[in-house]
C-alpha cells in the first residue's frame, strides 16, 4: 500500500502548504519542496525495480546493451527534468520550468544521436 503513503503525504504536504502560504509564502515552498523530494525517495526503490525489467526486456530481446542502458538514462533525465520543472513551475517561476524542460529535451537528443544515426545509417544502407 505504498501509494496510500504516497498519497497521504502529499495531501498532508498540500494541507500544510496551503494553511501556511498566507502568512509565509517561503516556507509553503519549502513544504513543497520537501514533499517532492520525499515522494521522490520513496518511489526510488520501485523505480530501480522497474529499470531492472527494462534491461532484462531488452536481453530478452536480443537488443545492444548500449540501446538498453540509453533507453534508462532517456527516462532518467525525462524524470529529473520533469521533477524540477515542476518545483519551479510551483514557486511561480514558469520561465525557468520551461527552461528546464527545454535542457531536458536537449539532452535526452543528445544521448539518443548516436542511436538515430545508426537508425539512418540502417535505413540508408537498404536503399
């Protein structure tokens, strides 16, 4: 029942944030924040769980190690990025969550190139 912990921290988290954000705008963020981080650290253990079968799918598959181990950091940054746009984005700051999301972006391209460019080289060589 790990989601009902999850669940009741974030409303705890919500009910405290809101009580508090009238008198002290900062510490409502500060309860924000803690929050996340703490429904962050107790997903983590289900999220290694889950990269696991991600791997074990792909050796399954016959697919390249690298293929695989690209796919995880893929959905790390995604994870990450998304995480902080989020905390920005509930500190009032939506320009630097955009921006965040935008590095986000950049790097998931970054570390899929070599895999498109196999991907074109494949397809090219067909031609």
């Amino acid at each position: 029942m790990d989601i009902v912990q999850i669940a009741a921290v974030g409303i705890i988290a919500a009910i405290l944030s809101l009580a508090v954000k009238k008198h002290a705008p900062e510490i409502s963020l500060v309860i924000s924040i803690a929050a996340g981080l703490l429904i962050f650290m107790m997903i983590l253990p289900r999220l290694s769980a889950v990269i696991e079968v991600i791997r074990e799918i792909g050796e399954a598959a016959g697919a390249n190690g690298e293929y695989v181990s690209v796919i995880v950091k893929i959905i790390g940054i995604s994870y990450i990025a998304e995480f902080a746009s989020q905390i920005c984005a509930d500190s009032g700051e939506n320009a630097i969550a955009s921006k965040i999301e935008a590095a986000g972006k950049v790097f998931i391209l970054i570390i899929a190139a070599p895999i498109l460019l196999s991907l074109l080289n494949m397809i090219f060589s067909l031609l």
